[in-house]
C-alpha cells in the first residue's frame, strides 16, 4: 500500500517518525469520531492499543472502516491519511512483546510516569488496521 511513488515516501516517513495519528471512526448512529492515538507500523499494518470499553473499540466492532491522519505542518502541506479496515486482534500481543513500539514510545511512556508494562495493562486491546489507499500531498 505505501509504495516508492513521492506521497508512498511521504507516507513511509510519516508513519516511520511521528508519535501521534488521528484514528477516524464511525460510531453506530453515523457520527465520526476521531482521537489521536499512538501507533506502531510494521511495514504493512497500523498497530494501536486502547484500553477496554472505548468509543473507538465499540465503533469498530460495528463497522471496522477507518480512517487515518497525521498532523500537516502550518501551511497543510505534508498531508498524509490513510483508509483503511480495523479489527480487534485477540491475538496480538501486549504492547511489551511489540519491541518497535516500545522503542518508539519509551520516554513518553516514561514521562508519563509510567512503565511499559503498566503501560501494556492499561491499553490491553490491540487494534490493527489495514490500509486500503492512501493519499499525500
């Protein structure tokens, strides 16, 4: 889905560096509802973590179709989202055998005062989202 094309690129280096994405759902009386999540991209797949009962979780199981969106800089220039179909991945595993995001996500989770492993017991629910196209300008 992210290829060598110059928006392929774009994209790569977006979900290769930034710490935050929007998640897009929709919940089941057509409202979209959007919050920004920490994410891990594993060359083909949108790695999330939630913690139990959220809107996103609850909307997701109704209708898995997604969308994806990074911050643009001041200009909008640099504009990257993605489409894409969710599932809830009971066989995931936590946040602590993801070293990737781990790496990624330390000294946040750090800052936070937190650990890793707290971290992982608090956001339980592994969301993978697939992406179906992906636009960049």
């Amino acid at each position: 889905m992210v290829d060598n094309s110059r928006s392929g690129r774009q994209a790569a280096q977006k979900l290769r560096d930034e710490e935050i994405i929007w998640l897009t759902t929709v919940s089941p009386k057509g409202q979209p509802e959007s919050v920004p999540v920490w994410f891990y991209w594993d060359g083909e797949t949108v790695l999330i973590y939630s913690q139990p009962n959220k809107p996103k979780v609850r909307n997701i199981e109704a209708n898995p179709r997604v969308a994806l969106n990074f911050n643009s800089d001041p200009q909008a220039n640099q504009v990257v989202r993605m489409s894409g179909r969710a599932t809830i991945d009971a066989s995931a595993p936590k946040a602590t055998g993801v070293p990737g995001m781990l790496e990624k996500y330390r000294e946040s989770i750090k800052r936070l005062g937190t650990t890793p492993e707290q971290f992982a017991e608090g956001y339980p629910v592994a969301i993978k989202v697939t992406p179906t196209k992906v636009t960049a300008f």
